[in-house]
C-alpha cells in the first residue's frame, strides 16, 4: 500500500482523481481504472480537494495577449479626435510622422474616418506620440500580465480583462 499525502479530484464526477505519494509522487487513477489505488485512497483518510478547474498559464497568456492585441488596435482619441490605431494605421502614422520630422513647417493631408484633414508637424507630432505611448503602455500591461502568470497572482481570464480595463 502506498503513502497517500494528498488528493484532488480530477473530474466533476469525481470519478478520478490525481494522488501524491510519498512513494511515487504524483499518480492519475480512477474508480473503473485502478480501483485498487481508488480504495486506497478512500482507506488513507486524507481529505480529497475538489475538483477545481485550473486554467493552463499558457492559456491565461493567449487570452492576454488577444486583450491587449484588442486593446492596442482598438483606437485611441488625441486632442478630440479619434484616431484609428490598427497596425496599418499605427503604419501610416509613423510615416507620416518621419515625414513631418524631415520636411519641418510642413502641413500633411491626413485621412480619417470623417474626411481629409490639414494636420501640422506640431498636431501629427502629438498623435505619433500618443499613439506610441498608447501601443507601449499595451505590451507593457501584457509583460506586466505575463509576470503575474509565472508569479501565480494572476489565475483567471476575469483577472486579465481586469487588468486591461484599468488601461481605459
């Protein structure tokens, strides 16, 4: 008979369950499978902990990085006025923004969702910026999130969306 140090269920039904023993460490039985070990593990005395769904790290860190994905290319308002931040036109911005940094003095046409607008060195300076500001304080948040995951703070995908809102 083996030592049994502890016990978690492995399913609702609790048909299966994940023991540890001081013999053999960590053993996945079942009732059907290894009834020898289920009655052992009934016989032991040591309390069961329920089954609890645990989401996988590498799980929490997709779902975090699709929030910030979303978060980053979910657009942005610069001095009243909404700016798209997709990746084509975090693209565009850039450019344009190189541009007005080599031509000084310079006035760029600039499209929006509402039209054609006269934007100057001054006014596409502050967008870049907040654009690069705002696509920063993204990554930062998911390198901040990704931490949190290897440091066991963050465990579930309302942890994450949490997270992100705080963003705004």
């Amino acid at each position: 008979m083996l030592t049994i140090t502890s016990a978690r269920y492995g399913n609702a039904e609790h048909s299966a369950a994940v023991i540890k023993t001081a013999e053999r460490g960590s053993i996945a039985i079942s009732e059907a499978d290894t009834p020898e070990l289920w009655a052992d593990m009934i016989a032991s005395g040591v309390a069961i902990d329920a089954f609890e769904v645990i989401p996988v790290a590498r799980q929490l860190a997709a779902m975090s990085a699709e929030q910030r994905f979303n978060k980053e290319t979910g657009g942005i308002v610069v001095n009243g006025r909404e700016i798209a931040t997709d990746r084509a036109s975090q693209g565009m911005i850039a450019n344009a923004f190189s541009y007005a940094t080599a031509v000084p003095g310079i006035v760029t046409k600039f499209k929006t969702a509402d039209g054609f607008v006269d934007l100057s060195s001054s006014e596409l300076t502050a967008i870049a910026v907040a654009v690069g500001a705002h696509v920063q304080a993204c990554f930062a948040k998911e390198a901040e999130i990704a931490a949190a995951i290897d440091a066991g703070t963050i465990t579930s995908f309302q942890d994450i969306a949490t997270a992100y809102a705080a963003l705004g």
